[in-house]
RNA sequence: GUGGCCAUAGCUCAGUUGGUUAGAGCAUCAGAUUGUGGUUCUGAGGGUCGUGGGUUCGAGCCCCAUUGGCCACCCCA
C-alpha cells in the first residue's frame, strides 16, 4: 500500500458516514424544535470583512480570528505595499494591504450583520436560526476545536421576556429529546452591574466579572485574590464575598440578593426579571438554576443571561446565550434589542458518545441488501430494488456476483438489516429468500409482494 | 500565546542498561467451505519506528530542532 502522507490541519476533523449521521441527530433535533417556536433558517458567509468581526469579541478574541491572506500579493505593483503592510501586522495591527476578510468566529455577530443591513426588509420581532461552522485559532484540547459548528437561535427587535421564556423551553425540550440530562443556570448581567456599582463603579464590571466567573474552578480564595490584583479593596472585596455566598433555593438566592442589591435600581430590575422569568417556567423547576456566579464572556450581554451543563460528566458549558440590547449598534443600527442561544454541537456530541445516549437507529441506512448471485438473476434484483426505491425503502445491489460469505459481510459491515436472496432456485419460482440478519431468521416471499413487506 | 506528557503496522499497544533480521492482538486478504455471514483453524500482505539533524563501532531507545496529538493555563462552545 502506497504511504499516504497527508494530514489535516491542527484541530480539524473529517466526519465519517457514522460520524455524520449522529451529527445530522442532534442537528435535526435541534432545528425541529426551532422550527415549531417559528424560528426561520439563516446562512451567511464562511468569511467576512475584517472589520465586520474585529473588537467584537474583545482583545483576547480578535487574536483567535482566523484572517485570510489577500490575492496578488505578489504582483509587483503590489509588492512595496504588501511590505509595508507586512510590517504593521508584525505590529499587532491589522493592514488592509495584506488582509481584509477573515473567517467567522460566532454567528452572532454576522447575524447583527446582517439585521443591520436588512432591517428595512425585516418583520420584527425577527426570529432566525443557523447552524454554521465557525473557526478559531485557538490551541486545541478536549472539547475545543479550530473548526467547530454553532447552532444559534436568536430573536431580535422585541424586549419582552417571553422570548427568555421560550428559548429556555427550547433548551430544555431538545436536550429532553436527545436525551442529555442538564441542568440550565440563568443569571442576569443586571445584577452583576449592580453588584460593581456598590464596589465602587461600573467601571470594575468587566474585572469582577471575569473573577468571580471561575468561582467553581479556583474556588473562593483565588477569586478573591485575583480581585485584589485587579485592584479591588479589601471593603469592596467583602461584598462581593457576601455576593458569592448567597445560596440555597431559587426562591432563598432571589431574596438574599434583594437584601444586598435591591436598592439599587439596575439590581432590583435584573431580580425582577429572574423572579418573572422562573414565574413563567414553573413546569420546569429541576433543571433551572439560579446562579450568581454565573457572568459569561461577552461583553454584549446586557440582561438574562443563560449556560446549559451535562449532568454527569466531565464538560464545560454544552450550550449558552444571553440578551443583548444594542448589538445592531455596532454597524450603525440602534435600538434593536435582542436575545439568543447557542449549542454546542460538537460537545454535545462528545457528551452523548461519553453517555452512550445515541439511538441504534442511527445508524442504519440501507434497509436491504439484494445479493448479487449472477447475471439473470443479478437483473432480477435489479428490477426488485428498483421498485422497492420507489416505496421509499433504501436498499442496495451487490456491486458483483461474488461468494455469499462476501456479501453478507458487507451487509454486516454496513449494518444493513436484510438480506434479500435472489439465486437460481428462487429465480425459477420468481420468489426471494428474505433474511432478517439481526435475527437470523428467514422467510421465502414472492417477488412481486416485496415492495409491500414491512421492513 | 504559555507550560507538561506523548508519537513504533490500518487500529490498540509491547520492544530489557543502546547490540544481529522490530513483535503481538485486532483488522485486511487468501484458503479450509462451488448457495447462507458472525465461530474455528491455516497462511499471506503490511514498517526508511512522525520528520530533519546530531552523539556512537552501532539508535526505535540518548541529545537538539521541527511537525502533529493529548492535557492544563489564558480564553471559550
């Protein structure tokens, strides 16, 4: 056998037809239940220009933004400005002469995109779904991937907490489907500005949120400590350890945390909209997790905010989301507020592998095999497969005459679940051994009824 | 971007303090078996030991570099 020596690049898959086929599961899963809360499909473009995505995702994002190197560099009337170009790059700047697209790293952002360029046409509230890869330069580990699909859901131009309402519902009806065990924890960025305007400023936002984030990781201590490096005193620390501690019911946090962050306007608002959103979800109690330390990444996030995790396994957030208020701000479009989530498809995918929670169904997709056995006959299965395609029923031809030991091998292999045997003696009768390979039973049956059997 | 561990057949892995021709299981192919697979038995193919350099009489093993994988940090889905 030749040395095959090609690679794929650093945290990229193929998917097999196995692979696949569990992917296409949860995927259309998902888009099922999208689909019945009236969300519509969207597709944007694999790129984008550069400036549509950069200082969206803040410093540390920008650096993970895939960019595309620009056509004809090398033409010579090019050659002096790509030079110059080159230089600035080298800089940490980003130059037009040497690249003005890069791939997308969310969909959110090329959905405010596009909001923005076609909110003339739009019906509001717009309800989109899209299911799209997206690409990091980020250094691959367990869950993480430089390729890796999104599936969003997002609503935009209404305010009303309806929407949290039922993409929570959303959450929680497709991982029922699929059959992940999780657990939704809800917080709103509201009271996290609250809590950093009693430390002192809205300012200390961002510090105190990136810390206490990681409160379950590093626990209490080390947050504290990374408070203080972030230079929060030692008063402004103790709130926020008085924040942290509040635990106990749903019900037990909401009160708490009135008495700490009720006087405050942003805070009273932000617990009011938690209180209503539980208010509106009491079918689901169990799953639905008050959590004050949860604070999320993106910046954008400017009200509920939401983390799906799997119950019973080792995996960071499988799905998250939040509302936004002004995201069409960013390309010239204000006040259209909004609201989305997202799966993470790909770690979904490794949780339901780890759990075993896959269908056997999934995997099958030809129904019959029709054993090829000659020429005559070889024509006879033919005409037989021919009709069984046109009911609908996936089946296959052996692609030769070969030994019966071969084809029933390949069935296996494929997990086709019958044989269907067309040799000399059944051509004389026009019937066709059927063989159940699952059970290995069998059963003769005319030809002509085939098209009527209940595969 | 920073750090740790790893890389031997298609896959999972052995390979002794550096010593002759690098092994096993599974998988593949062929035969035992001319119309009944999954079991069993027999046999075969398959490797410049990730790549490049170095040390040595001699390197799969030691050293350096490089690429890739896994894991942790940063960050995130």
């Amino acid at each position: 056998m030749a040395k095959v020596n090609v690679s794929l690049p650093q945290g990229t898959r193929d998917f097999g037809p196995e692979v696949v086929r569990k992917r296409n599961y949860i995927l259309n899963t998902i888009r099922n239940v999208f689909e019945l809360y009236g969300f519509q499909p969207l597709e944007t473009p694999a790129m984008e220009n550069m400036e549509t995505l950069m200082g969206k995702y803040g410093e540390e994002g920008d650096k993970l933004i895939f960019k595309i190197l620009n056509n004809g560099l090398n033409d010579p009337k090019n050659i002096d400005k790509a030079k110059a170009a080159f230089e600035k790059v080298i800089e940490g700047k980003n130059d037009k002469n040497l690249t003005e697209r890069a791939l997308r790293y969310d969909l959110t952002i090329p959905f405010a995109r596009y909001v923005a360029m076609n909110q003339g046409t739009l019906t509001f509230p717009f309800k989109r779904y899209q299911v799209q890869p997206v690409w990091r330069a980020d250094r691959p580990q367990k869950g993480r991937y430089r390729e890796f699909y999104q599936c969003d859901a997002d609503v935009v131009g209404s305010n009303s907490l309806l929407n949290e309402v039922e993409l929570a519902i959303i959450y929680l009806t497709a991982f029922k489907k699929l059959g992940v065990a999780i657990e939704l924890k809800i917080n709103n960025r509201k009271i996290l500005s609250a809590l950093a305007e009693r430390c002192g400023g809205s300012d200390k936002m961002t510090d105190i949120t990136v810390a206490i984030d990681k409160l379950d990781k590093i626990g209490l201590e080390k947050v504290k400590e990374e408070l203080l490096q972030r230079g929060l005193n030692n008063e402004q620390i103790e709130i926020i350890e008085s924040y942290l501690s509040i635990d106990g019911s749903n019900e037990e946090k909401l009160n708490k945390a009135k008495q700490l962050l009720g006087n405050i306007d942003s805070g009273k608002k932000g617990i009011e909209e938690l209180e209503t959103l539980l208010s509106l979800l009491t079918a689901h109690p169990s799953q639905l997790t008050i959590d004050f330390t949860l604070a999320r990444g993106l910046n954008y996030y400017t009200g509920t905010i939401f983390e799906v995790k799997a119950n019973n396994v080792q995996m960071g957030s499988i799905g998250g989301g939040g509302r936004y208020d002004d995201l069409t701000g960013l390309f010239g479009v204000p006040n259209i507020p909004g609201v989305g989530i997202s799966f993470g498809v790909d770690r979904i995918y490794d949780v339901m592998e780890e759990l075993k929670l896959f269908p056997e169904e999934v995997h099958t997709g030809t129904q019959v095999l029709f054993f090829n056995l000659g020429e005559n006959e070889s024509r006879l299965a033919f005409t037989a497969a021919q009709q069984l395609r046109a009911k609908g029923i996936p089946c296959e031809l052996y692609h030769e005459a070969g030994k019966m030991d071969k084809q029933f091998k390949y069935a296996e292999k494929k997990n086709i679940p019958y044989a269907a045997i067309i040799g000399s003696n059944e051509l004389k009768e026009n019937i066709c051994t059927l063989k159940d390979l699952r059970t290995g039973e069998q059963t003769k049956i005319l030809i002509a009824s085939l098209p009527d059997y209940s595969f």
